[in-house]
C-alpha cells in the first residue's frame, strides 16, 4: 500500500478537527497478545491492574518506567479513529498502529489533558501525563511522512499519535459504545 505524503496528511486536518469533544463512538478494540500479534475483539474487559485483560501490556515492560516494568500509565493506548482512518487508508489496516482503542473523539491536548476521564461501557479510563509517540514499527507502517505528521507541532498539540490512560474504574467495553468525558464534579477517585 502506498503511504501518504506529507501533503496528503496535511490535507486531512480539518476533518480530524472536526472530531467530537464530548463523546466519541468506540470503534475499534485491539489485543496484542504477543508481541506482533493482534486480536480485534468486539468487546473487552478493562481491569484497573491488567488494562486491557488479554492483551500483554503488563507483560512487555517499559524503558519509562523506572524499575523496566510496565509502565502503569500507558496501561491503554487511545487513538483518534479520524487519524488512523487518514494514515492506514483502510479499516483493515487500523490494528497495525499498536494502539487498543480507536475512538471518534477529539484527543486534542487542549480537550484531553492529563487528568480528564473518559466513560466508556462500564469502564473509566483516565489520560496520564506519558507522551505517545510514532515510532520505528509506526513508519514502516504508515510511512515516514505519517510519523512526521503525528509528532509535528501541529500532532503534537492534537495528540494526533493518541494518548496514554490508564484504567481507574474496571468495565466491560463493547465496539459501538460511547466514550464520553466526565465533567470533574463525577470523576472516579483515583
């Protein structure tokens, strides 16, 4: 498949910004139960331990985390389902960025900063302050020009790569659930 250029990428950014604020429909849910592996699941459990029960987060360990386990706020890894839809150019190919949920939710910094809690099924998850980034696998992906995109300054203030949460109250998630923000005054204690 032939990647985007940078110029094509550029020119899907107003539909990205187009996003919703408040609540986004859940589109897509990813297992990675071994490395290089995934599973595309119509529903999920989300455990405040395990993040995602089935997939190997907890498993992989994290060069962020100070002991090299894994790091407990990149427990999930949330993308912006208008971002993957524009970089992959095909459903099909969504699962290949990594990430385990892909939302229709605008995940802007200025909309979703570290903090800010989302709804979803019966499950909450809340965004930490951990960056997500492209990286190597990501640009043999989707192309050079798509990691360039998505850490640019204009990606880096959407958050165009995803965010990084981590699960405070467990639930199931089902494909086609709502994802919505919770105003503070609900918010899970954490």
């Amino acid at each position: 498949m032939k990647h985007l250029s940078t110029e094509e990428l550029h020119a899907g950014l107003d539909e990205i910004r187009r996003a919703p604020k408040d609540e986004g429909v859940l589109e897509l849910i990813v297992r990675r139960p071994r490395k290089g592996e995934r599973e595309v699941v119509p529903e999920a459990q989300l455990d405040v331990h395990d993040g995602l029960v089935g997939d190997s987060w907890k498993d992989r360990g994290s060069s962020r985390s100070a002991d090299g386990r894994a790091h407990p706020d990149m427990q999930i890894n949330v993308m912006s389902s208008r971002v993957i839809a524009l970089v992959s150019q095909d459903k099909a190919r969504w699962a290949l960025a990594g990430d385990q949920l892909f939302i229709d939710l605008d995940l802007s910094a200025g909309n979703m900063p570290p903090g800010t809690q989302l709804a979803i099924g019966s499950a909450v998850i809340e965004v930490t302050r951990e960056p997500h980034t492209g990286c190597g696998q990501f640009v043999e992906r989707f192309g050079l020009d798509a990691q360039k995109f998505v850490n640019s300054p204009v990606g880096r203030e959407l958050q165009l790569r995803g965010i990084n949460a981590r699960v405070v109250r467990a639930g199931v998630i089902r494909v086609g659930d709502v994802a919505r923000k919770m105003p503070a005054s609900r918010a899970v204690s954490t």
